[in-house]
C-alpha cells in the first residue's frame, strides 16, 4: 500500500498543473465580456410642441450590462435658439423594468417663440459598473400655435402677411357682421338721418353723408381697440356687464315690436331737426358724424360677442396703435352697407311697401331681435333661470299662436300656410315643454313640486378612481378655497410672499383676477370654481382671488402688467418652480376645459 500511496503523489502533482493550464486556455479562447452600455429613444409620434405650453416627451432608457437606478438618472438638453425653458424634473412611468426605465421628461416652450422645426437634443446620463453610461437622442421638434389666438401669433402673422393683408381679414369680418340682424334695425336710422336730404341732392351727396356717418362709428370702435389694449382692461367684461346688457335686451325687443307693426321706427325728431335745420353744410357734417357715433354705441353690444372676439385678440398684443387701426377697419366693414342704403336711398324708397313677402321677412327680423334680446338676458348673465325659463317658454307660445298653429287649414291650401302652420305647432310645444320643465325645477311663483331635480352640469370624475379616492372627493368643500387680496391692500407684498412660500414648497398656483361687474369672472364662481372635479384638482394649488373691482392703483396696475392681465376674468397659472406660464394662463373656460388645464400644470 505505501509504495502506491508513493507512486500515486506523483501523478497528483502532475494532474493540478495540467488543470490550470486547461483553464487558462479555455478562457483565453472565451470572448471578452461586452462593455455596459446605454440607449435612449422618444417614444410616440415625431415631437410636437405648442408656443406658450409644454414638451412633453415619453423617454425609454435601456442598458445592456448594467442595471439602472431611477433616481440616478439625470437627462440634460440642448436646444439651440432657446425655445425651451427650465425642464421640469424626470417623471417616471410604469411598466419598466431594472434594465429598462421610461420617464416623462417635459419643458415649456417659450411664449415668444417662432413657429417652425428645432433641433432638440437630449443627454441621459447613469451610473454604470465602470463609470458614467452616457446616451445621446437628437431630433426634431415641430413648433406651431395652438387653435387660440395669441399676441405672438397675431404679430407673426402680420409679419409674414404684411398689416394690410390683415386689415383686409379685418374689414371682411365686419362685412360679415354687417349681414347679421344687428345692423338691420340702423337701416331707419340711416335713412332718418342721410336719406331725406339725399334724395334731392343726388347720389354724390349721400356718399358723402354716408361715409361721415360711419367714420363715426367705425371711430367708436377703433376707441374701443385702442381702449382694450391699453388703460381699460375690463371693456370686453363691462360690454357684457347687466348694466350694457339689461338695456340692450330691451331696446331690441322695441325693435322687434316695430318689425311686428307696432310702431314705426324712425330718428327721434329732435335729431332730425337738427340734421335738417339751418346751419348749412357744416352742420350737417358734424351732425351726421355725431349720429354715426350713436350708432356704432348702440349697435356694438349687439355684436357683443363678435366684437368682444376681436377686442380679446387686439388686447393681448398690448399694442394700442394696432387696436386702434384694426378696429378702425372692423367698423367700416360694418357700416358698408349702411354707406349704400345712404348713398342711394331711391332705391329702398323704390321697393315695395307692403305685400305679403315684406311683411313676413319684417316679422322674421322681429323674431331674430328677440332670439337676440333673450340671449343677451341668458341665466348666468342677467336673469335667473326661475325667471328667464318661464318667460322665454311664454313667449314661444305667443309665437306659435300668432305663426298659426291653432289656424284652420283649409283644402288647397298654399305650401307657405302649412309651412307656417307647423312652425307655429313646434314653437307652442317648445313653449309647453319650457313651462313645464322650468315648473318642475324651480316653480312658478311656489316652490318646485320636484325639489332638486333641476339640472346641473357636473365635470365627470377621472375614471378609474379608487374608492378611497371617492371617499375623499367626498369630503371635499362645495367651492375653491380662495385667499383674497384686494387693490389697496398691500397686494404686492401679500403675493411676494405666498408665492416663495409656495416655491419653497413645490406648489403650483392658481390666481383668479375678479370684478363684481365681471361676468364671466361670476359665472366661473358659479360653473366652474364649484365643480367637484375642479375643487379635487384645485387642493394641490396655492388658489388666491384678486379683487379688481376698485380702481386699479400704481400697484395693481403693476401686477397686472407683469402677468398680462389685459382683461378680466383672468386665470394666472404659475408653476411648481415659481415660473409664469403665459402660454396657460387663460380667460373663461368652461369646466371641463379648466380641468384639462389646471391638470396640465406641474
């Protein structure tokens, strides 16, 4: 056994090398081990951006060789031409994994940026097992405005179209709204005014006497541009005030009365003394230019809503010149029809009076007036809707008995009699149905028989919240929680300080410019600011309300020109890094809309 044992050593010494050296060429003949590395891609459609909004871009990281911390991430950008502001911090997705990571990476884009293609270019950076693991992605990014209109885009356009190109736009918009039954109940006027004297004196003379009458107007609302642009930041709100609209309502229901033949309309006979008294050309001049004036005020709120589009445009350039021109050209637009009814008044004196086709577009034109009156006292704006519902659901009864529908219809009958007939049936069951519904949800002079069945329009909540989720929205206040500051009382300090403090917190906020002769500043209290959904969303901002109704003072004037507050209402949103987000801080939206919005504010 010992000489074995002695013969075996030996060998055991022998295998132990050859062992090593099998291994050492197995991995001699092995491949060397791949490097970590990184890659980093966009994922989605090619990058779009607006001006004024948000990047935001889906990031996917993936490494090969290295296993990825989320926190230890961090993605630089470099964007020539400065489009973009400050990003905002790496958001990450679900539905990665330790080798691959998907973030939502987002940046505004700069209020003052021109549409067209940039190059963006973004750096990933991770720790890796042997150092920093870099990726680089480099496209491009398709800036446009959005579908509003904005200062940045007004001036763009008027730099690639030229100004003229655009006061042309202009001056077919209020050819348009020359066409609307606005401008019809001037057409008497116009005639009081210019027609009586031109008929004796020719065509020329009331050409003349014509274009005088609507340089007065279109003056009024080139005031009314330059206005909104400049000192007078609420003109569009006051415009729509119940003090501009209550009288408004009822001047157009006069005007439809006289349609219907209840009275004839004519200039009140001291204008039309003065128009046609002595005092020779001159007079006659300046008069005509003074009764143009009248008109443009008294016809401007009916075009309200138009015209508050327009004024809304021009007052977010700043730009009083550009208001006052663009405006200019919006009222001769508007009064070119009148210049022809006063150039050539024969005409419309050639026409016939009376028959049966005239009387029915006369009462058709009263019907409209009084479509537009009820418009103008809508709830949310001027009556209550216990009130406005009733009346309306009245008249359209009045309407229907007076189109026929309790008229017999005889065998041969015309295609019109029938037609009308039926118009009248339709318009008396609206009539009922309105009486009926504004009875079982208000009441008429008693209370509902069906108490809180009216109807409310609700912002639906996200889908997909969790019961806790809902048991918290419970528990929610009825309306926003706002913190009030008023002109006057220390406003800039009280908001210097609650934004640092909101800054050092990583808090968005929320600010409410409001007047008590705002409407629309109102009917977001009343639509908008009490939403479940709004108020849930609304927890996460600072929410302050400035009071603007006071005069502004060299403070609150101040405010408002550093946030662009050219009209009221105004939503001034701020972000989590204490930046002001122009391109979203907006006016009235309904509010499902200021839901998406107030939700796009990091």
């Amino acid at each position: 056994m010992r000489i074995r044992c002695q013969r075996g050593r030996p060998a055991a010494r022998h295998a132990l090398p050859l062992r090593a050296l099998v291994v050492l060429l197995a991995l001699a003949a092995a491949p060397p081990a791949a490097a970590a590395s990184l890659t980093l891609e966009v994922a989605g459609d090619a990058p779009a951006a607006e001006i004024g909004q948000d990047l935001v871009l889906q990031l996917v990281l993936r490494s090969a060789g290295a296993t990825l911390d989320p926190a230890a991430v961090v993605v630089r950008v470099e964007a020539p031409g400065g489009f973009l502001g400050t990003p905002y911090p790496l958001r990450p997705l679900a539905g990665g994994s330790a080798r691959e990571l998907r973030f939502e990476w987002a940046a505004p884009v700069a209020a003052g940026t021109a549409a067209g293609p940039r190059t963006l270019t973004l750096l990933a950076e991770a720790p890796g097992p042997d150092g920093t693991l870099t990726a680089r992605w480099s496209g491009t990014v398709a800036v446009d405005y959005g579908k509003d209109w904005s200062a940045d885009r007004i001036t763009a356009f008027i730099d690639q179209r030229g100004l003229p190109f655009f006061l042309v736009l202009v001056f077919g918009f209020g050819i348009l709204m020359s066409l609307s039954p606005c401008i019809y109940p001037m057409i008497p006027i116009t005639l009081a005014v210019i027609g009586a004297r031109s008929q004796d004196k020719g065509a020329a003379h009331g050409l003349a006497m014509s274009v005088t009458y609507v340089l007065g107007m279109a003056l009024v609302y080139a005031v009314l541009g330059a206005l909104s642009a400049t000192v007078f930041s609420g003109i569009t709100a006051f415009m729509q005030s119940p003090v501009v609209v209550g009288p408004i309502a009822l001047l157009l229901v006069a005007l439809a009365f006289s349609m219907f033949g209840a009275f004839e309309l004519q200039a009140p006979r001291f204008m039309r003394d003065r128009l046609q008294g002595t005092g020779g050309a001159r007079s006659g001049v300046v008069g005509v230019f003074a009764m143009g004036m009248v008109a443009g005020l008294v016809a401007s709120p009916c075009v309200g809503p138009f015209l508050a589009a327009l004024l809304v445009w021009v007052a977010t350039t700043g730009n009083w010149v550009l208001g006052f021109v663009s405006l200019f050209a919006f009222g001769l637009g508007m009064g070119l029809l009148l210049i022809g009814v006063g150039t050539f008044p024969a005409l419309l004196g050639s026409m016939p009076r009376s028959g049966g086709w005239m009387e029915t577009i006369k009462k058709a034109m009263g019907l409209l007036l009084l479509a537009m009156a009820f418009w103008f006292v809508r709830p949310g704006i001027f009556l209550p809707a216990a009130v406005f519902y009733p009346l309306l659901g009245a008249t359209a009864i009045l309407v229907g008995v007076f189109l026929g529908a309790f008229d017999a219809v005889a065998p041969g009958t015309g295609w019109w009699d029938r037609t009308r007939k039926g118009l009248g049936i339709i318009a008396l069951v609206a009539g009922l149905y309105l009486l009926g519904g504004s009875f079982l949800a208000h009441g008429l002079l008693m209370p509902s028989p069906l108490p809180g069945t009216a109807a409310v329009r609700t912002v639906p909540a996200p889908t997909g919240q969790t019961t806790a989720a809902a048991d918290q929205a419970a528990t929610l206040p009825d309306k926003v929680a706002w913190e009030l500051v008023r002109t006057g009382d220390g406003a800039r300090a009280f908001l210097d300080t609650r934004l640092a403090e909101a800054k050092a917190a990583g808090r968005p906020v929320l600010i409410d410019f409001w007047a008590e002769w705002c409407v629309y500043c109102k009917k977001l209290d009343k639509s908008v600011w009490n939403q479940p959904a709004v108020v849930g969303e609304a927890q996460r901002f600072l929410t302050i309300k400035v009071d603007a109704t006071a005069p502004d003072d060299a403070e609150m004037a101040a405010i408002k020109a550093g946030w662009d507050v050219a009209g009221l209402p105004r939503v001034v949103f701020i972000d989590s890094r204490g930046e002001y987000l122009a391109g979203r801080s907006t006016g009235f939206l309904e509010a499902d809309q200021m839901l998406e919005r107030m939700q796009s504010i990091r």
